[in-house]
C-alpha cells in the first residue's frame, strides 16, 4: 500500500521522515522526470561544449540523449562531428577569401558570442540620413562644384532592419579578479577531490533515507565522471595558429535571407580555427568504454522513470539535488566554459551589435571594413549587375564615386540607389570603426579546470 514515507516499494528506510504531505512526494518525483525530457542534449551543443574545453566531461544531470551522444563520438569519431555541424545551419562568409562554408566545431562560436553580447544587447543604429545631389549637366559628371540639393531618409515606406553583431577577438593577456581566484580555487585539484568525497557521502544519506532512485543518479554520475578521465582528447597540430599575414572578417547568419547576422574580426588564427578547422581529435575508445555509455543512457532515463514511480522522499531528494546542481551551475558556471576557454587561450573578446535600414548598406559597410580583394563573397547575397558594380566601385576609398563614367549608364534610379547606398554604408564603417576602438576587451576569468 502506497505512503507517502514508504512510496510504492513500501520499504522500510534506516532514517525516516514523517510529516510529507502525498502532494509534495508526488509533485516532486515528477518534475525532475520532466525536467529530463525537456531537456533534450543536441549533438551540435555538446560538440561545441567538447571544443571549448578540451576533454569529455559529464554533469550529475546530463540531457536526454547526451550519453548517448558520447557513445556514438567514440564510435563514428570525425563522421559523428561532421553530422554535428550540419545540425547547426550557420553559414559562414569569409569575406577576404570569398570561400562559403558550414560552421565548424558545433557550437563552440555560438557560446562565446553569447558570452560576448550579454552586455551588449541593445543595438546602435546606423545613419539613415544622406545628402542627394541634384543630376549634373549633360555631358558632365563631376559634382565637386555643386551644393547639395537636400537631405533625404532613406526610403521611408520601405525598411528591413538588419541586426549585425560584430565581434572581435584579439590575443591578449588576462589579469585575474576576486571571482576567478575563487573559481580557480573551487576547480583545484583539491577542490575536485572535496567534491567527489560529498557526493560518496551523499550516496551514504540517500541509502540511509531510502532514496535509492537518487543514490543511483549520483552514481552514475560519478562513474561516468571516471571513465571521461580514461579517455583523453587532443587539440590539433598547430592548433590556434594563423597560416596568414591578414586578420579574419568572417560573415556568418542561418541563411542568405537572415535578419540577424554575426560579423567575426581580429585574429585569423583563432577565429579560423574556431569556424572553419576542426579544433579536437577524437579520442581512442574501447568497445567497454563505448557500451558503458550507452547502458548508462539507458540506466539514467530508467532511475528517473523509477523515481517517478517509487515518490516517496526519493522524490524529495532527487528535486533538491536537481535544484542544488542547477543552483550551483548559475552561480559559478555561468558561461563558465567561454570563460575558461578565453583564459586558457589568452583571448579577449568584444562585441557591439549595429543596426542596419537594409541589407546592402550592411553588406557595404562589411566590404569596407575588410581587407577583401573582390567581391565575389557576396555574390550569394546580392546578384551582380551594373548598378551594384558601379556601388563596390563607389566603396573604395580611393575614388570618388561622384565622378566613375560607370554611373553615365545608369538610370536615374540606379544612380541615385547607387549615391544613397554608398553614403550609408560609407558612413556604418565610420561608426563601427569608432565603437570597436573605444569598446574594452572582455576580461574571462581565470578558470582552469572543471568538475
């Protein structure tokens, strides 16, 4: 007969506790259970995890599927990462070189982008507002001598907000704060050795409190802790270098019709290894280590399914154990892996986002910005034709767009589109070169290690 001391097994615990009501035994078996299901791991996310820190690490509470995951990049190795990045549908510009490419890496840029932004959400907006000239002579092109006929708005009954997030990284060395000391400290060997000494004492209270279901969550977590530690993973040789003399400007959105983009700036060597080489190798496994993996998958979602079912304080327990981990993790592991990566690597990033009218003042102001040699990156975004040839002529600094014969044989509306778009992309470079050179490189914190 069921209790809501005993559960459903009606076994009698060495340590008791009376007084639960049977709405809270029963509520809190069923949301770590939920929990779990909601919570599905996507390899993209876990392959990009993996990058960051270099070797394979469990949680108490991995997400559905995760083990699993782990089990089948043991078993497919380089096939199983390459089938990860697909599930990302980032694509990837590089603009000095012209070359479009799929994201490397899973989704190792797209935590450190977070970690970039999430001080820098609200947008700057670029200029709307240019200066027209009025049509020159017949037979004449030049308008250095003629006024201004008057300032315009951009297309006023029509706009498509571009959002485009330019982030920079650049080598640089970290100085530690009061937090990252005491992360470091919490990440020592020492605190390692402390961490698992409370969970082996944690096993010990759930038995004794008849929590079974929970002992054999932590458990599994310790043991898959263990056999992580026997498989080793390797960075790459030359692993963060730059092949190049040049620094990166990588273009990357969903699509060719996104709204939102993500421009990547500075150091080529690691912002080319980040979205474009693969930045670990697969570690050798053996058949045991591959079938633990896959039993502990199974076993995890059975002792949630258990826990569910027996109630009782067990599923008191695993509810707050759950809630101390999550706990835990916001207070000192958030964006904990971008953090340690960025310090381990002696990285700075900084990011500002920029809001554009249209997409060709964005795309302008990106082939301004870098060091590109033509323009054929962007023939995936903006069909080549005469008017859009006459505006890449009208970027280069070193011509006056105001007197190319291209623009005699161009409409009226071709050669205003073209004048009004050269401003505005002219005038977004300005503003973002101002913004980049007065933001701070973001310090990470001196984290090494992980649990």
């Amino acid at each position: 007969m069921y209790s809501a001391q005993l559960g459903t097994l009606g076994a009698q615990a060495y340590l008791s506790i009376s007084g639960i009501p049977s709405i809270i035994t029963e509520w809190s078996a069923l949301v770590p259970l939920v929990a779990h299901l909601a919570s599905y791991g996507e390899n993209n996310r876990m392959i990009g995890e993996l990058a960051l820190e270099g070797y394979l690490s469990v949680g108490l509470f991995p997400k559905l599927g995760y083990l699993d995951g782990l089990r089948k990049l043991l078993q497919d190795g380089p096939d199983f990462m390459d089938r990860a990045n697909v599930e990302s549908t980032y694509k990837v510009w590089d603009v000095n070189w012209g070359s479009v490419f799929t994201r490397a890496n899973g989704s190792a840029i797209s935590i450190l982008t977070e970690y970039a932004l999430r001080k820098h959400r609200k947008p700057i907006q670029m200029p709307e507002r240019v200066t027209l000239y009025p049509e020159p002579a017949p037979g004449s092109l030049s308008r250095a001598n003629v006024a201004p006929l008057r300032e315009v708005v951009n297309t006023p009954s029509f706009r498509r907000y571009q959002d485009l997030h330019v982030i920079c990284m650049s080598r640089n060395n970290h100085t530690s704060s009061i937090r990252g000391t005491l992360l470091l400290l919490i990440f020592s060997r020492t605190g390692k050795i402390l961490y698992h000494l409370v969970l082996l004492g944690l096993i010990v209270v759930f038995c004794l409190l008849g929590a079974f279901g929970t002992a054999a969550v932590v458990v599994t977590g310790l043991v898959s802790k263990l056999v992580c530690r026997t498989l080793r993973m390797k960075r790459p040789s030359g692993y963060l270098l730059n092949n190049e003399k040049h620094d990166a400007c990588m273009l990357s959105a969903v699509h060719e019709n996104a709204q939102t983009w993500y421009l990547y700036v500075g150091d080529r060597g690691v912002i080319d290894w980040m979205l474009n080489k693969t930045m670990l190798q697969t570690p050798s496994a053996n058949r045991l280590q591959m079938a633990y993996f896959r039993v502990a998958h199974m076993l995890q979602l059975s002792v949630m399914t258990f826990v569910a079912a027996q109630k009782s304080v067990d599923g008191l327990c695993l509810l707050v154990l759950l809630a101390s981990t999550y706990g835990f993790q916001y207070l000192f592991g958030g964006h904990k892996r971008a953090r340690q990566w960025l310090e381990a690597e002696q990285v700075s990033i900084d990011a500002r986002t920029f809001r554009f009218s249209g997409r060709t003042p964005m795309i302008g102001a990106v082939h301004a910005l870098s060091q590109a040699r033509n323009a054929e990156w962007m023939e995936s975004l903006i069909a080549p034709c005469p008017r859009i040839s006459a505006w890449l002529n009208g970027l280069d600094p070193s011509v006056n767009p105001m007197t190319r014969q291209d623009l005699g044989a161009l409409s009226s509306s071709d050669r205003s589109w073209v004048l009004l778009n050269t401003q505005l992309a002219t005038e977004a470079e300005k503003v973002i070169r101002r913004e980049l050179q007065l933001g701070k490189a973001v310090e990470s914190l001196n984290v090494k290690g992980s649990f």
